[in-house]
C-alpha cells in the first residue's frame, strides 16, 4: 500500500497534463453568497445530508458494510445489488459539504464509516458486500463467479464506479487517504480482472469510467485510463440497447436505453476523450447529443422519457403525466453537458445544464431536503407526490452528492480566457496565465436578470470574459428547433464602468477582452420577461400548448394555487397578459405569474362544454409538490381541445372510489380522460402491477341511490412490454339494502378486449355502491382505464 501512496500526484501538477482544453473552476473555490443556491446547500448540508445517512442506516446499507466486515449477523439488509452505493454517494455529498462548511464531527463519522468499508473489503480489493456477506448463495441477479453478471445486473463495477468518485471527493476534501487507498486496491483488482484477453466484459451499468477517470487524475496511473477505455470499447455491437450494448460506443449517433447509464457513459466518453485526444468518442457523443437536444429533451431538461426500461424513448416522445425523467438522469446530463462545454467552449451546452439544473434536477427534491422524486414528470392529477425514501434510493443519495458541488459549474477557465456560465452571487478568485483575478458576482437571479460583476486584480491584467448569454435570452431555449419560443426577446446589454459595449459574441459568450484593471464593474441585463416556449409539432403531448418560462425557470400550474384545486381544465390564450410579482414568504420565495384565463367543464347529457373566466396562477415547476400532491401542468393549452375539462357529474365521478390496493391513482377510473388505446400511459391509469393470479376490486359508493342497468370499463393493458394485460374475467356485485354484495344478472356477456370499452348490461337495480371484480391473469396484473356507470336508458 505504501508504495501505491507514494504515486499518488499532487492535484495542482494536472494541469500540464491532456485533459479538457477548458478547466471548470472548483467549487471551493467559489463562494456562493446567494437567497436561492446558499439555502439549498445549506438545507441540503444541515438537514438533508444527515437525514439521509439516518435513512441509510434504517434501511440496511451501513449494516450490510457491518455484515461483510464480519461485525454483524451474516445477513443482507437491503434489497438491492447496488446499495451500497448509496453509502458511497452520502459519502461523497457529506466530502463537498465539508469543503465548503468544515464539520469535525461530520469528519470524525466519515472516519469511521470508511473504517468499517475498509474492513468489508477482501484481502485482493473485492469490495461487493452482497457477495461477501453470503458467497455461497448470493442474490439471483449475482452471478456464481466475480463478475459474470455484471453486464447483467450485479452491478459490481457501478458499485465500484461510486466508490472511486467517493474516494476522489473524500481525498480532496481531507487529504486523507483511507478511502483512496480502498478505492485503488479495488480498481488494482479490476485492473488484473479485465481488459483484452482477460475478462472482456462491459459494466451493465456505466460509471465505473468516470471514476477511474478520477482516479488517474489523481495517480497518473495509465493503467486506470487504459481500462476506463477498455470498458467503453469492449461494449458492443452485440448487447441490449437497454444499457447501450447494441452498438460499439463510437458508432453509436443516438440516445437509446436507459437514460442513467446513458449519460454516465458519455460523460465517461467525453472523459476519456479529453484524456487521450481520441476523437472517434468525440464525434459518437457530438452526434448523440445532438439527437437528444433536438428530439428527446423536456423542457424541464429531463432525458429519458418512458418507465418501460427507465429510458429513453423514440424520437420526439416526450409524454407528461407519465414522463419518467428520473432525477438520477438530469444529474447525469449535468455532468454530461458540462463534460461537453469543456471539450468545446460552447455555451449551448450550458444552456442545456442550466435548464436542467434549474428545473428537471431541482424538482427532485423538496424545499425542506427530506421528500424526492424519483420520476419527474410534468403534469399530473395527485398520482405523484415526493417521498422520504424508495426502496431504491438511487435518485435520494445523488441528489446529496450532487448539490454541493453547484459551484462548480459557475466558472471556469483556459489559459487567459475566464468563462462566466451561471449567474449566483459569489465571490471566487480564479488564476489564470496572466495573473490572479478575483471577480464578485451580485444578482438577484433568477428573479431578476441583472447580474453585476467587479473584477478585482493586483495590476492591469489582460484577459477575455467570456460572460454566457443564454439561448433564451436569445429566442432559442434549446439548441435545435425542438422548442421554440413564442417572443423575440428584448436585447441583451452589458456595460462596463457604465458605459454599453458592444456584444462581441464567439459560441454564445459575450467576450470582453481588454486590460481590466482593479475594480472594474460589468453590469449584465438579461432579458427578464415571460416567455411562451412552443414544441415541434412532432412532440404530440404538446399539441395545443405553450410553457411559461422567465429566465431560466420553467413554469407550471399547480391545483394549489388555481379554481377548484385543477389545472388540467384551464386555457389561457397565448396573448393573455402576464404579471410578475415576487412573492416572498411562497414556496420560499419565488416568482408567480399571473395571467387571465379560463376553465372548461363537462356537462351531463351533452358534448359541450362549459367555459367559465378565471385567474390563473403558475409557479416555478421545480418547486411544485411542497404543499402536498395534487393537480400540476408544464404545457399550458391555449386551444380548449388540448384542455381536460373537469368531468361531468355523472354517478361514477360523483362516487367515492376504492380499490383492494391503496393508490393515488385510483381517482384514473372515473377520471373521463379516454384512452386512444389500452397502452396509452399518457392519460392516468389504475393498476395492480405486480400483483398476479389473484382476485381484486374496485368499488364505487355513489352520492345516494341511483338506478343502473350497464356498466363499461376501459382496460389498461401495456403487453408485449408491460406488466398488465387484459383481465381473466370480471364480475360486477351491488350493495343491497342490508349491505350485502350480489352479483348483477347480467343480461349481456362480459366482454374482454383490449382497446376499446367493454360492456356489460344487466337488469337494472337500484343501490347505492357497485363493485367490479377482477380476476388477474396467471402471469399478469390488470389496469384500468375508465369505468363508467350508465342509468337504464329513458
Ligand atoms: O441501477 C441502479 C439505479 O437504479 C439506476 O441508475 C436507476 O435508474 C435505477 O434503475
Ligand atoms: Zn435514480
């Protein structure tokens, strides 16, 4: 071990080494003084990170490092191959916190914490508590040998992958070298395991690249970039595009499979593109983005559209009540912007960051850093609300590790060229070629778009500020025509020591190049005005719609502030005006919009609807959720077929529904939103999924008596993929009098068809609650669309 250390490279020598031509300024050093990042990283190191090392604690992953270090029962305490990784991105969350916030105590823990990882670990580096804790006999998806499953669903090397970005964070924070040095046996051991002509087999779920990427940042050891480019190039042609196997990685020109391991792995490409100059990943990851900006991105930045293999989807669908934009994919398509910009010196990567960080990425945790979202979808009728912990708790512990560092996507640097990216209060002082430069941002953004910058140096020092100017300051809020927006905005000015200037732009910078001189004032104006942004008309669910955005924050209507607790049934005209206001003690601060619109509503007996005026408000999408769950739209309808009227009172939607399972989604049955067929995710659905074989039940309690004779349900049926499909049987029972359930003489048979409505009539009875029950087939669970209710006819 003593030598290994003694190859260890100071950090301050890498930059004479190839890495990216741009170098992003720390996070330490950067000090961000503002009211919406400041507090978020604070809740996020004061309440946040230890909560989540109690729930890691509650939930099996310190005790499963117990169990392997042979300090507890020989027992897994978790369910998943991967857990430990969540211990590993704790770790490396509670390391930037304590770069930022030194923390004795928080030091002490992780000391000890890395004591028991250390003594988890075999003698060879094999760190994988759920094979070392029962070898004999692991679980299903571990293979009998080291690694043999891995492309499959051990995740071996993502755990590995975790532990070094860990072991990175945690030596920069200390200088200690206790986690380093397990993380480095642990990649000697991959090192002797794999490669050309040894174990040629690619990691199931990537990111072991950009951690032994790091770890080669820190030891020069070649041999760990050599086996971060084996991994990418023994990927391919002939595995699943589920996790990006069906094509060698430079012939890959689009996003397929699931969207984490998508973006881990051009993150790592972009890494050791940099690394080695190779520029076959250069071009794959230029072609590949290219193809998720323009036909697979949200509004929202969130990637990876569909549930079914938490991925992404075909081109231009991007649905949104059942947008899955897992929180985990929008931290890896930071990285993986960010990793892009500092190959090209192009702000549209930035924008793309930005979007993502405002809003896709913030959405995933709550304002109190105690709830998540796993999916983040955009819109819904109160089927989704954040939660403190999911069995799988990928997205909770890399939120934390990812939320310190926002600093560290301010500025950043190449040479004499100092790039302004983001805008938060702060101060930083930055070396360049030239000399030291300290630079002070003072903004109010993103409620406001002035952004006041000083320059500070010891003596005239030449060099070029690149200060970003957004693609939606611009007109263009995405790279591509994806989405366009609705206004040519007002322009852009800067001026320095009060004077304008002309903007001189080089790929989306304006670039101030002169001799600054000690207290120099660069004053930015945005253009702050609300923005209707429009999809291509291939993005189907956005027919009809626009999105609110102002500045970089994406807008949406949540039940909580809007008419009857509902959204999904307001219109507002594109040219409706639109007030500003900033309201202070809301959702923490924020801006509202405001604008006049209407709300639409079914009625009985006729298709028409009916129209009523109304006030609507939106709020920052990212902040939706605080308040409890309920109604939430992104893409507002501006015509009032886009809208979803509030159903009409017929006797289904007036009833009280039940199910023999709890779900927020029950509320889909009497919903009135139709299906275009039984797999249509896009309007709300009920489901048993992953129940099977067994027999279960809907119920409606209607408002009094009614007189019914036919019943019609809409099955949700998502087969060959899917885990539902159409019923076995079905049966309806009514409540008599004494509260006993009969089955309805049917009069009819009862049909079983997928797409379309299914019928059944019966000799009418008159009750006051119906129940359907379902048989699940053998293999399958059951959903349900819409069941609806009909009175004798007159
Ligand atoms: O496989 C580990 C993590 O679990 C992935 O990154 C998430 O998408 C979830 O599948
Ligand atoms: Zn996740």
């Amino acid at each position: 071990m003593k030598n290994l250390l003694l190859l260890l490279v100071p950090l301050s020598s890498l930059a004479q080494t190839k890495d990216y031509p741009i170098q992003p300024v720390s996070f330490t050093q950067v000090h961000v003084t503002d009211n919406f990042w400041q507090p978020k990283m604070n809740i996020n190191a004061t309440v946040t990170i230890p909560y989540i090392l109690e729930m890691c604690k509650q939930h099996g992953r310190i005790d499963n490092f117990l169990a392997a270090a042979g300090k507890r029962e020989n027992k897994v305490c978790s369910e998943f191959t991967f857990d430990d990784t969540d211990v590993y991105k704790w770790i490396e969350g509670a390391s930037y916190a304590l770069q930022v916030a030194p923390n004795k105590e928080l030091e002490k823990y992780l000391d000890s914490l890395i004591a028991i990882i250390g003594a988890a670990q075999e003698p060879d580096g094999y760190l994988y508590t759920f094979r070392t804790i029962k070898p004999a006999k692991p679980h299903e998806w571990i293979g009998d040998k080291r690694w043999v499953k891995d492309s499959i669903l051990s995740h071996e090397l993502y755990n590995a992958g975790h532990l070094y970005e860990a072991a990175y964070a945690h030596y920069n924070a200390t200088g200690k070298k206790t986690l380093l040095n397990i993380a480095l046996k642990n990649a000697d051991l991959l090192c002797k395991d794999f490669g050309w002509g040894k174990l040629e087999i690619y990691p199931g779920h990537q990111i072991v690249e950009i951690g032994l990427a790091k770890l080669y940042r820190i030891t020069k050891q070649q041999k760990y970039l050599d086996l971060a480019k084996f991994f990418l190039d023994v990927r391919g042609p002939n595995g699943e595009a589920y996790n990006q196997a069906n094509k060698k990685v430079v012939d890959q020109t689009e996003a397929v499979g699931h969207a984490v391991r998508a973006a881990y792995m051009y993150s790592g490409m972009a890494d050791i593109a940099a690394l080695t100059g190779d520029t076959a990943y250069l071009k794959a990851i230029d072609a590949i983005w290219q193809d998720v900006v323009t036909k697979k991105l949200y509004i929202t930045g969130g990637i990876g559209a569909t549930n079914n293999g938490e991925a992404f989807g075909d081109a231009f669908y991007l649905p949104n009540m059942s947008a899955y934009a897992e929180t985990c994919a929008a931290i890896a398509n930071v990285y993986w912007n960010n990793r892009m910009f500092l190959l090209h010196g192009d702000a549209k990567y930035i924008d793309v960051l930005e979007r993502t960080l405002y809003n896709g990425l913030l959405s995933g945790m709550s304002l109190n850093g105690t709830k998540f979202f796993y999916p983040n979808p955009l819109a819904s009728v109160g089927q989704h609300d954040r939660s403190g912990w999911f069995s799988c708790a990928c997205c909770i512990s890399n939120m934390t590790r990812f939320l310190p560092s926002v600093p560290g996507y301010v500025y950043a640097q190449n040479k004499n060229e100092l790039y302004v990216n983001l805008f938060m209060s702060n101060s930083s002082t930055i070396t360049l070629s030239a000399g030291k430069v300290q630079l002070t941002q003072t903004t109010n953004y993103p409620w406001e778009g002035q952004i006041n910058l000083q320059v500070n140096v010891a003596k005239p020092t030449t060099f070029a500020l690149h200060i970003r100017i957004p693609g939606w300051a611009e007109g263009n809020p995405v790279p591509g025509n994806l989405y366009t927006e609705g206004e040519q905005p007002n322009a852009v000015t800067i001026a320095i020591n009060g004077k304008p200037v002309p903007l001189k732009m080089i790929k989306g910078y304006a670039v101030l190049q002169r001799s600054w001189q000690k207290g120099d004032k660069i004053a930015v104006e945005l253009p702050m005005q609300p923005q209707h942004i429009y999809a291509n008309q291939q993005v189907k669910a956005d027919e009809g719609r626009f999105v609110l955005q102002y500045g970089p924050v994406v807008y949406c209507l949540e039940g909580w502030d809007n008419k009857d607790s509902l959204v999904q049934n307001i219109v507002v005209e594109k040219s409706a005006p639109m007030k500003i206001s900033y309201a202070n003690n809301l959702l923490n601060g924020i801006n509202t919009i405001t604008m006049p619109g209407s709300g639409t509503k079914r009625q009985l007996n006729s298709t028409e609807l009916i129209t009523s005026q109304q006030q609507v408000t939106a709020i920052p999408y990212y902040a939706w959720d605080n308040r409890g769950p309920g109604e939430m739209e992104v893409w507002i309808p501006y015509t009032q077929s886009a809208s979803r009227p509030q159903p009409a009172p017929t006797i289904a939607y007036t009833s009280k529904v039940t199910a023999s399972i709890r779900s927020r989604s029950i509320m889909a049955v009497h919903d009135q939103l139709e299906p275009v067929d039984s797999k249509d995710n896009t309007v709300p659905y009920f489901h048993w999924w992953p129940k099977k074989n067994t027999t279960e039940w809907v119920q409606y309690d209607f408002d009094g008596e009614h007189t019914i004779s036919a019943c019609k349900v809409y099955w949700f049926d998502d087969g060959p993929w899917g885990g539902c499909r159409i019923p076995a049987k079905w049966t309806l029972y009514y409540k008599t009098k004494d509260g006993q359930w009969l089955p309805v003489k049917n009069t009819t048979e009862y049909e079983i068809a997928k797409d379309k409505y299914n019928s059944v009539t019966f000799e009418a009875v008159a009750t006051s609650a119906l129940k359907l029950e379902v048989q699940l087939p053998v293999e399958y669970a059951t959903g349900i669309h819409e069941w609806i209710v009909d009175p004798p006819t007159p």
